[in-house]
C-alpha cells in the first residue's frame, strides 16, 4: 500500500514541475493569461542575428527600433515571412539584399527574441513557405 502511494505521488510531482517553466517563463508577472508564443528560433540562431545586426544595421538602427511601439504596430498579426521579405528587400537601406537568406532569418530570430519570443529547439528556416505559416503576435499595448 505505502509504496503505490509513493509511487502516486512522484507521478504528480513529475507533471507540477513539467508545468513549472511555462509559468516561470512569463517575465512580466502580470499576463499569464494570453496565449503562448509559438516558437520559432533557438537561442543560438538570435546570437548569430544579433552578431549580424550590429554588425550591419546598427549604423542606422539601435536595438529599441524593433520592439517599440510603433514598430509592433506597424508588424502585429502580419506573417514572419512579410517580415523576412522586407529585410531582404529593403535593407541595410543603403545595400538591400546584401546578406544571405540564412544571415537574414537569423536577424528575424534576433528580433522575435527582442519582442519576448521564447527559443526552442529548432533554427527557423530561411524557407518562404515556412515563414508564411506563422503570424507576427506583438503585445502592443505592452511596448515600451
Ligand atoms: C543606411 C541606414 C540603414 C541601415 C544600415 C539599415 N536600415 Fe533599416 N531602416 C532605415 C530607414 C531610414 C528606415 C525607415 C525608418 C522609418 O520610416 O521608420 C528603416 C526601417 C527599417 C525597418 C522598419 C521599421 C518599422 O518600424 O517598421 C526595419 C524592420 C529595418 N529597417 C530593419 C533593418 C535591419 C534588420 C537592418 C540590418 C540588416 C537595417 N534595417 C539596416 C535605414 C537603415
């Protein structure tokens, strides 16, 4: 009898702290009701992005450009791949599309993680299609 109830009690142990770093992981303390983030990046990939946008974008842009308000309006609920494109397209101003693809969706990873993105697992890829099956989520209200 003691030990099956030893056993009951590791079981539920196990799950309460499964459930724990969800929880842990909302730094703001106060939103633990909106939805989860998808995610998206790894933590080494937002490294590699951040490497490569003070290397090349910083001349122009501080980091606060791409989690500020005006910023969040400007890409919430728009998908990651309008997002991968415009960089591509349209920037550093002064030499579009001077980066790789890889070099680009690195920077898109740096800047998830800016706006509260969790890392995972898995790179997200610099593939257009995979890119157009996730939507940009930023907290706008809560921008600086
Ligand atoms: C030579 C200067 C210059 C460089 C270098 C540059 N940008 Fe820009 N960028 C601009 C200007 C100017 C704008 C338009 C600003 C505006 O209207 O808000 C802009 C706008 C943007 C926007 C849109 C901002 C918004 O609020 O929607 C993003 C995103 C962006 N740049 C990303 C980048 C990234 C990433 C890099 C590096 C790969 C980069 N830029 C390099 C000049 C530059």
């Amino acid at each position: 009898m003691r030990s099956i109830r030893g056993t009951v009690t590791t079981i539920v142990l196990a799950v309460a702290v499964e459930a724990l770093p969800a929880v842990a992981q909302d730094s703001t303390g106060t939103r633990d009701t909106k939805p989860a983030l998808a995610v998206l990046y790894t933590e080494g990939q937002a490294v590699r992005g951040q490497d490569g946008f003070t290397r090349t974008c910083t001349f122009c842009h501080g980091s606060h450009d791409f989690s500020g308000q005006k910023f969040r309006t400007n890409w919430s609920g728009q998908s990651v791949e309008s997002f991968y494109s415009f960089l591509r397209n349209s920037m550093p101003q002064d030499n579009p599309g001077r980066l790789t693809g890889q070099e680009y969706v690195d920077i898109v990873a740096y800047v998830l993680q800016l706006n509260g993105y969790p890392a995972g697992t898995k790179e997200l890829p610099p593939d257009p299609t995979v890119l157009n099956s996730f939507q940009l989520q930023f907290d706008t209200a809560q921008a600086r």
